[in-house]
C-alpha cells in the first residue's frame, strides 16, 4: 500500500452519509418554489430537473437491502 492510499481507509462511512444528507438538504432547499417537471432514477443517482431548467442530482441513497432480497426468495 502507497502512503497516499492510507488516507482512504481513514474515513469515517457515517460522516461521508451526514454530509450526503446536508448536500442533499441544501439541494431541497433550493428548489423550494419550483417545480418539477421530469425525475430520473438512474444507476447511480436521482436525476430532477425543475421547470427553471435546472437539473439537481442526489447520490447516496440509491441501494438494495439485502434482507428484502433474501425474503422474496423463500
């Protein structure tokens, strides 16, 4: 392992979702007052676009809960 890569094995997965969900809040806030006029659900994200033309992304929800999977299966 580099020096460099040490740095990625120090962050905190519980701070990396609080400043997904602060990101997304400030996002929220900024479309108070618009409206939406298309929402995307992508691979890897939520694409909503407003009727100004803007289009907000949001990250970091998108997942499977494992034990939904493996209930269906019995």
């Amino acid at each position: 392992m580099n020096r460099d890569d040490s740095h990625l094995l120090e962050i905190d997965p519980e701070a990396l979702r609080a400043a997904e969900f602060m990101q997304a809040q400030e996002l929220l806030q900024a479309m108070v007052g618009r409206r939406i006029v298309s929402a995307q659900l992508e691979e890897t994200r939520i694409a909503i676009e407003t009727d100004d033309g803007s289009i907000y992304y949001f990250y970091g929800f998108m997942g499977e809960d494992s034990s939904e999977d493996e209930t269906e299966g019995s």
